[in-house]
C-alpha cells in the first residue's frame, strides 16, 4: 500500500500500524467500509486464533514464525542449531570474498538497531507464517518456532528488510544510514502488529471486497511468492534447534515430486543422480525431525494444513 | 567490462542457489538490486525469475555462501545454463560429503587400528586388492573427461588472455559427448562386490550392540550381489585372505554357534581365511572356485552352521525402492577414499557415485573404483535376475547381463557432465564433497 505523508509521520508509536488501518477502513466509502471493518476482524481472528469471543488467544494455531531450510541441513539443524552468516562459519567453494556486501552491512546494522539490545549477530530471520510451508525461496523443509519464542514484543517488519535497498523506499544516497532506518522505522511493528499488517498486505490493492475472507486466504496472503512479513528474531547465544520447533512442514508440491521419483526408482526409468540424493536428504531430514520428536505435517495448499 | 551470469547467493549442498545478469558488483559499495535475477532449485535447477536480488541477496543472512569468488574476484558464466550446470553438479558433488555431515547415516565404523590376529596390526595385514582387468566403458568415459578438461583449459586461458580483465574470472565450458564403447564390464562387477564385502567383513563388530546395522549393511550387499547374478562368482582376491584372518576367532561367533567356531579352529591357512570371509559374504563353500584340499575335508557342521547364515542373510535382505540407500550402507576402502579425497571413516559406495559422476575431474579414481563406479550404477538401474536363470549358463544368462551393464553405461552417460569447464572451475566443484553446514574441516582458502 502507497505510504501517505500521514503514514510516514505516523511511523512509531504502539498504535501506527492500528491507526494506519482504522484509516484504511475510514478512506472507503459506506457500503464498503462495513466490509473492511469486518475483514479486518476476520483477519485478526484468523491470525490470533482467538474464539469467537476474542477472550484468549490460542496458541495451538495462529500465527507463526518459521524458518525454511533446505533438507539436507535439517538433521544439523535440529542437534548443533540453526546458523546465520556470522556464525555459520562457512568455508565457501572458491575463495572467501575480501568483505561482506556493504548493503547487507547497513541494513543488518539499522535492523539490530530497531531490535533493543540486540546485535546483527544476533539476529536470525524467519518469516511470519499462518498455514502455509514457508518461503520456499530458502529450503524446503519449513520448521514452525513454538509461540513461546516468538514474543509480543518481537520486532516484526512489513517486508522482506531488503527492499529498502530497493525503490521507492532506498535512500537516494544509498550509504545514508540515518534515512535507511528512518525508513525502516515505517516497515517496523512488533508481533502484535502483524494483525494489521497482513491487513493492509492482503487487501492492498486487491479492490474492495463484497464478501468476508476466509482463514484459507489469510494464509494465502501471508506468504505470497516473494512477498513475506520478516521477524529477526534475536537470539544471544541461543540458536534455535530441535526443542525450540514447533512442527515441520512439507509443501504439497514436493510431496508429489518425491513420491514420483520413488516411483521411477522402483518402477523405472531411473531417476537422475539429483533426483536421487535429492529424495534421500528428506527422507534422512524427516527421521531426523521424526527422532527428535517434532512432527512433520503436510501443506495441501496454502490455506490449508493436514 | 561485460555483463554475464553471476551468483549473488549459493548453498551447494542445499541445491539453492540465486543468480544475476550483471556486472560483477559484490564487492561494491552499491549493488544494482534491479539486475535481472532468477533462482534455481534442486532437483530440477530450472530458472524461476525474480522481481529483484533482494530476496537472493538477504539468503546470504541464512547461511548461503555471499557470491563465487576465485581469488578475489567473481567468476561468470557467459550462458544461464552453464551456471545452472555448475550448480547442478556442486549440488550432486556435494553428496560426497553426506556420510560426514549426518551420523546416522554413516557405515559401520572401521576396527580400530590395533584389531587383528596373530598380534598383527590391521593396517600391517591390509593388501590392496589387486585392480579387476578393466572396467568395462565406465574407465573410457572418465579417460575422455581427462582429456575434454585439458583442452576445455587451454582454450579458456587464451580467452582469459583476450578479455584482458581482472575483476572476474570468466568460466567456459564445452561441451563432451560420451557414449559406451561396449567393452565387458563384467569382471569389474565381481571385483567391486568382493572389495566392499572384504571392507565390511573387516568391519564386523566386536560387540552384539553393534551387530545390527553391520548385519543391515552385508545382507543387502549380499542381496545385490544375487540380484546381479554374481553369486559363487568370487575370484582370486587377496582382501578375502586378509578379511577373514582379521575376523577369525573373536568374532565367528557372533555370526556362527560356537561349535562351528570351534571346529574351524585356528589360525587359518589363506584358503580357509577366504572361504570364512567369502561365506561371511553370503557365499556358500559349493560355489567357491577356491581349490583347496583342506576345503573338502572340512567338518559337516562347519558346512551346515555356514549355510545356514548364507540362507539367513538372503532371507533378511532388505527389498524394495529404495536401492540409493543401501549404497550409503557400504563403506568404501580407505584407499579409495583417499584417492577420491572423501573422508576415510564415513564415506560409502553413494558418496562416490555422487563424487565421480558430478565431479570427475577431482576424484581421480583408478580402475577398481571405476568398477565400484560400474556396480553402483547397476545396482541402481538393474533388474533382479529372473529365477530361472538360477545356476544354468549360456546365451540367456549372458545377455541378461549384458543388458544390465549396457543399461548402467546408458545411466551413467546420463549422469556425467555433458558440459566441461576448465579445470579452475572444475577444482570449485570439487570443493562441494568437503562441504558441511556449521564450522567447516576443509581449510580456508
């Protein structure tokens, strides 16, 4: 959604991304804004797990922030932790480059500032999540953080942070650091927020609706492609592993192509070597998973978890 | 300076990788983020396009490795697909390193070095075998990679010269066409099968605790060796001889009852040896090609105790799909691994299909392990042998053979890079079989 100047001056504060959305309902006209009001609860509702009468939220589904990671890392993962690039200690293939990208190097800086008493190696990013199996972009094996890792408190951003080394939100000097996280101050919310986030990111642009959306196409809305709500999670000294995780999650689509290849392998023709190893890294991730009693769950489409 | 195909963000192992179209800008104040991009995935790696590098660029948050740099500088790919072939094959190389980063999935493990009979040391007793007479096709086609590298080098360091740039290192690749030439392969089958039964009967636990998954690993050797007809076929192999003395006294009896033991006595002469690992191998005395006279006057219950495990073991083999894993049950010789540069304690027959078909040029085997190559590929693509074949000879069983090694050939030309780069380039792929997540064995460069 295009940030009005009432927006961006309404940046900070506990109830910016509350106010941007009452605002939101308050800019359609009077059939309409009924249904924006309504939506906007069903959104919260979906995301909160709250029962009807919004008492108490449930923590056996809701919202969620979930890491992805490719399966044949899962069983490392779950025993030594969940590594980002400070201490991962990667020996690359080919030689280390002199120095790490310079806008990672801003960006990561102006995030750990917005995370109190946080450092960039520190923070470990996931993304919020409702049914869905994640940001596929990074791995396929999806793993849920339990509720009891991710606080209210948690500072949540809109968007992938990245996307303020894009426009329109770049700096037009890209090295001006004070704008960078003037600017990531309007992407910046907490947990709490993320309510109306997904909010204003599903509906943005979407047209008016004459109907209530459904928890499937919140979770649809979520994760949409490239498009993610980002948590960096901060972690001192803390890596997640097996007992921080809630659930693995397999994305339907992967499903099918490994029982196909299965097929081919038992039947003919005979997969490729790719194929093969590829198959057997999650059959090794899901008895890691298995061994270390985190349950692994299959997502038949995005809004919908079996 | 001209635009190629750059990685911004690569997790070999992972199969993951992001990619631009651009000048090389890593190392820059200022990315240009809007570049075209795509992102490549395992197992297909076919190019999905992106709205911008950002989401490739932040993956390097997550652990993937930020660019692919030689010394200094960026390599580039003139064509997408010769980086896709180049992620492709790390990703596959990179198997070679699975024994190592997964602990349940590693072999039985190695007697320590100070196991043996006759107070001799294990590594004192150890004989490399010696090399089956040829490999069949497998050892032409990696010949004709040797060769294909050698020029692909020379031509790549004239157009280096050309270009004139230091601030990337360009990759070039040509492309291989490899065939099977059609030569017997069948004695290499027989090889292969007796050096990794003679490494896992060098590995039988001392222990009952440790007894499960040695037995997982030789039962299923044992199934594929019948499944490819190889059965009896045991040849002259000094590792059978060496095998079986590591073996005899403290450990028959895990396998065999105590009178068995006990009427074998000790120690061994080399028949006697052989024939105790070759039968720990699922081989009946019957089909022993051994001539030896102390054979034949071997006790009965010597010949009923040792049947009787030969029928246990083929009645206990694992069946069903999942053939790749049963390559990661059989550990390879130490030699072997060495000459693949795969790690000696954990590395099996899967990370070496993995190591010499997606990176050929860094594991240089020798002929035995061409034919470790050939028995893995078989055992992949073959069909059990059909019943009737059973003991009889002639043109039926023949080409049922032969089918099976042409149809492994066929798999394994399928497999091999069809696209070869430089050796700077291939040495890259290389590196992915030392590759781990977390805190690295390999020396930084």
């Amino acid at each position: 959604m295009k940030q009005s100047d009432e927006d961006v001056q309404q940046a900070t504060g506990p109830s910016a991304w509350s106010a941007r959305v009452d605002r939101w309902v308050a800019r359609a006209d009077s059939d309409q804004k009924l249904f924006r009001q309504a939506n906007k609860v069903m959104v919260e509702r979906a995301l909160d797990g709250r029962p009807r009468d919004g008492v108490s939220r449930n923590q056996a589904y809701g919202l969620r922030a979930v890491i992805n990671v490719a399966a044949a890392h899962v069983p490392d993962v779950l025993r030594n932790g969940y590594r980002n690039c400070y201490d991962n200690k990667l020996v690359p293939i080919g030689s280390k480059p002199a120095r790490v990208s310079r806008t990672r190097e801003r960006i990561d800086g102006v995030i750990a500032q917005l995370v109190p008493g946080s450092s960039k190696e520190q923070l470990y990013f996931a993304a919020v999540e409702l049914n869905g199996s994640g940001v596929r972009f990074y791995g396929d094996v999806c793993l849920v953080v339990r509720p009891s890792e991710f606080d209210e408190d948690a500072v949540v951003l809109d968007r992938n942070s990245y996307d303020l080394a894009r426009p329109p939100l770049a700096p037009k000097d890209g090295k001006d650091v004070d704008e960078l996280l003037r600017k990531a101050h309007t992407i910046a919310g907490t947990r709490a927020d993320v309510p109306a986030m997904a909010t204003l990111k599903i509906f943005d642009g979407s047209g008016d609706r004459g109907r209530l959306v459904t928890v499937g196409q919140v979770s649809q809305g979520m994760v949409e492609d490239e498009d993610y709500i980002e948590v960096p999670l901060a972690r001192p000294g803390n890596r997640l592993s097996a007992r921080h995780f809630e659930r693995g999650r397999l994305s339907a689509a992967d499903v099918a192509l490994d029982a196909r290849i299965a097929d081919e392998a038992a039947n003919g023709p005979t997969p490729d070597l790719v194929d093969l190893l590829w198959r057997e890294r999650r059959r090794r991730a899901a008895k890691a998973l298995r061994e270390e009693g985190v349950p692994l769950s299959t997502v038949v489409s995005q809004g919908r978890l079996r | 300076m001209t635009r190629a195909w750059f990685i911004d963000a690569l997790d070999a192992r992972g199969g993951l990788a992001f990619a631009s179209h651009r000048l090389p800008d890593l190392q820059e104040e200022i990315e240009d983020v809007e570049a075209p991009a795509v992102h490549l995935s395992a197992p297909s790696f076919a190019p999905e396009p992106l709205a911008s590098r950002a989401t490739g660029l932040s993956a390097a948050r997550a652990g993937f490795q930020f660019g692919l740099f030689v010394e200094g500088v960026e390599v580039g790919f003139e064509e997408l697909d010769d980086l896709i072939n180049f992620v492709r094959r790390a990703y596959g190389a990179s198997g070679g390193a699975d024994g190592s980063n997964d602990p349940g999935r590693a072999p039985p493990p190695s007697p320590p070095p100070d196991g043996g009979t006759d107070g001799a040391s294990y590594e004192g007793m150890r004989h490399e075998g010696e090399p089956p007479k040829g490999s069949g096709a497998v050892g032409a086609m990696l010949a004709m990679i040797d060769e294909a590298s050698k020029r692909v080098g020379a031509t790549a360091a004239l157009m280096r010269q050309e270009l004139g740039t230091s601030s990337m290192l360009l990759a070039h690749a040509e492309p291989i066409k490899l065939a099977s030439d059609g030569s017997d392969g069948s004695g290499a089958l027989e090889w292969a099968a007796v050096t990794l039964g003679c490494e896992l009967v060098r590995r039988l636990p001392t222990s009952r605790e440790d007894l499960p998954r040695w037995l997982d690993a030789m039962s299923s050797l044992c199934r594929a060796a019948w499944d490819l007809d190889l059965d009896g076929r045991i040849l002259d192999h000094r590792d059978l001889v060496d095998a079986g003395r590591h073996v005899f006294d403290d450990r028959l009896t895990l396998l065999f009852d105590a009178d068995v033991a006990e009427e074998l006595g000790g120690p061994p002469s080399d028949e006697v040896a052989a024939s105790v690992a070759a039968c720990i191998m699922g081989c009946r005395f019957d089909f022993l090609d051994l001539e030896s006279a102390s054979l034949s006057h071997m006790p009965g219950s010597v010949w009923w105790g040792t049947w009787r495990y030969e029928s246990w073991l083929r009645l206990t083999a694992p069946t069903g799909p999942e053939r790749f894993s049963t390559l990661a049950r059989w550990p390879l010789p130490s030699s072997t691994a060495a000459r693949l540069n795969l790690d000696a304690a954990t590395s099996t027959l899967a990370d070496l299909l993995c190591a010499m078909t997606a990176a050929p040029m860094s594991s240089p085997g020798d002929t035995l392990d061409a034919s470790l190559l050939l028995f893995a590929a078989t055992h992949l693509v073959g069909e059990p042998q059909h019943s009737w074949f059973g003991q009889s000879s002639g043109d039926p069983r023949t080409a049922w053979r032969e089918r099976q090694l042409r149809q492994a050939e066929d798999w394994l030309v399928r497999q091999f890079p069809k696209r070869i780069f430089d050796p700077a380039i291939e040495a890259l792929i290389g590196e992915a079989k030392s590759l781990r997540y977390g805190p690295a064995t390999r020396k930084e460069r």
